[in-house]
C-alpha cells in the first residue's frame, strides 16, 4: 500500500496516474506470505545500512570487472 496523501501527490485525482506518473510514494505496508517485509518505508526484515555496504560493494566490483 502506498500513500498518495503527502504533498507531491496532491494536484493528481487519479490515484493510479499517482503512482504511475507521481514522484515515489513512500511505501505504507509490504506483506509476504501475511508477513511485513515494509512497514513505513523502511524495511523491518533486514538491516537497510548492511543491504545498502553490500550493494554498494557488489556494484564496484561489477564496475572493476566491466571491459
């Protein structure tokens, strides 16, 4: 479930021109299985800093190895 009550929504009616054409809306609940995986925009089953060290890493290392 997205919120699309927060100012950068607010001059668009359509709600699925909101989330199509809007900037992001953050993201109000993400259920897997019944579980949330998103719960205020922030991820609850995983540590965001962590994921983020480690994509960055990835992606550098993908760059270095790019021709």
């Amino acid at each position: 479930m997205w919120r699309l009550d927060t100012i950068a929504h607010a001059d668009i009616d359509d709600p699925i021109a909101a989330l199509v054409l809007g900037a992001a809306p953050p993201l109000e609940l993400l259920l897997v299985d019944g579980r949330p995986v998103v719960e205020r925009d922030r991820v609850v089953t995983a540590d965001e800093e962590t994921l983020a060290r480690e994509a960055d890493a990835v992606h550098r290392e993908l760059l270095r190895k790019a021709p």
